[in-house]
C-alpha cells in the first residue's frame, strides 16, 4: 500500500509540474524598447516682428522734461540670426509720453517747460542667442517732438531765447525670450540724448546750458513673422 501511495502522489507532481514547463518553454520572448531621443528646441529669432510696449520715462538731473512720465507705444524690426547664435538687425519704435510734471529753474528764478510728448527711434541691434533667451544690445537715431518751450517767473510768462533740439542720439541694452513660437516678451533700457541748449532770459545775460536727456524703461510684446518657419527640433 506504501509503494502504492508514494507512486500515485509521485504522478500526480509530475502532471502538475509537466504544464508548467510546457508553458515556460512556449511563452513569446519578451521584447525591449529603446527609450525615445531627446529632442533639443532649436529657436528661430530670423524674420519681421510687429509689437506693443509701455513703460517710463526719467529726465535726467538737468533735463527740459521734468520729473518722471508713463509711456507707452508700438516697434517694428527685423532680426537675422547667423553663425548658430549670433542676431544682427533693425528696429523702428515709436512712444507717446505723459504729460510733463515740472521742468527746469533757470537762475533768477525763470522756469523753462516742455511740452514733448513723443519719442522715436531708429537703431541697430546686436543680440546672443541661448535658446529662447536673447540678449542684446542697440543704438542709432533719436527724435522727439518739442513745438512749444514756454518760460515764467513767479508765474507770470517771459520772453525766452534758445530751444531744444529734436534730433539726437540713443543707446540701450534689454532681454527678450520666446515664449511661444512666433511670441517673444522683452524688456530694455533705452538711453536718449538731444544735444545741450543755452537759454537766455531777462535777467540772465550770460545765458544757462541744459543738457536735454531721458532714461526709459519698458517691457514689451512681439509677434514674430519667422522666415524659417516655426521652431524646430533637433534629435
């Protein structure tokens, strides 16, 4: 009865064991996959841009314009990017300013105002790419518009002699990042220059010499008319 017993329970493992091998032999062979590439942006900064800006105007300490103003206005450029990472290119802007909040107090008392509310410039700019990062540098033509210059003492008017030039110089550096394809945000520092204006005024024969400046400040918005087509990736 022993040898009976042991013999039976001895087939009954081997039937259980016999399909367990039988499955492990036939089982499809497992396959691996090959992690995807990484696929690195390459940012596209060639072509028109149209945009929107605001900001603030600060005279400088012996300006025509006074204190601080708002301002805000369009651009308009054109960028080439060459040699991977370098940009070269062009840019038209153009700001409306707010009103005058002072001006400038001529010995004996005489107060000199402003009444521009305008700035355009034509520069020329150089950038370095880091991706959608771009920093960059510009300079070139200044205008602004200056029709009235009016002068007082004691609030009561007086005849005035010299006046502000509208032709003058910029120079300024800023940040722009694309942040979307076509969409790139900026920031920048712009300095004017119009050339200095000697006033005379009753009272004043020797005359006062006024250095005619602005710094502004603006954060801006383009929209990007790329030649090369929309950013593109790089395996």
């Amino acid at each position: 009865m022993k040898k009976t017993l042991l013999a039976t329970v001895a087939v009954l493992a081997l039937g259980a064991t016999v399909p367990a091998l039988a499955a492990d032999l036939g089982a499809a062979p497992r396959t691996y996959t090959k992690a995807p590439a990484y696929i690195q942006p390459i940012y596209n900064w060639t072509g028109f841009y149209i945009g929107g800006h605001v900001g603030g105007a600060f005279s400088g300490s012996n300006s025509l314009e006074g204190d601080s103003r708002f301002l805000g206005g369009i651009q308009g450029g054109a960028d080439y990017q060459f040699g991977n990472n370098w940009v070269i290119g062009a840019e038209v802007q153009y700001s409306w300013t707010g009103n005058n909040n002072g001006g400038v107090t001529l010995p004996g008392g005489v107060i000199v105002n402003s009444n521009s509310d305008q700035l355009g410039s034509v520069t020329g700019r150089l950038g370095y790419s880091f991706g959608p990062t771009l920093l960059y540098a510009k300079g070139g033509y200044a205008w602004k518009d200056n029709n009235t210059l009016t002068a007082s003492l004691a609030g009561v008017p007086v005849a005035l002699t010299g006046g502000s030039n509208n032709d003058g110089y910029t120079v300024g550096a800023g940040l722009e990042y694309m942040f979307a394809p076509n969409w790139s945000a900026k920031i920048e520092y712009q300095y004017y220059n119009f050339g200095s204006t000697t006033f005379l005024t009753a009272g004043n024969a020797f005359g006062t010499r006024i250095t005619d400046d602005e710094h502004t400040v603006k954060g801006g918005i383009n929209y990007r008319f790329n030649w090369g087509g929309p950013v593109a990736a790089r395996y």
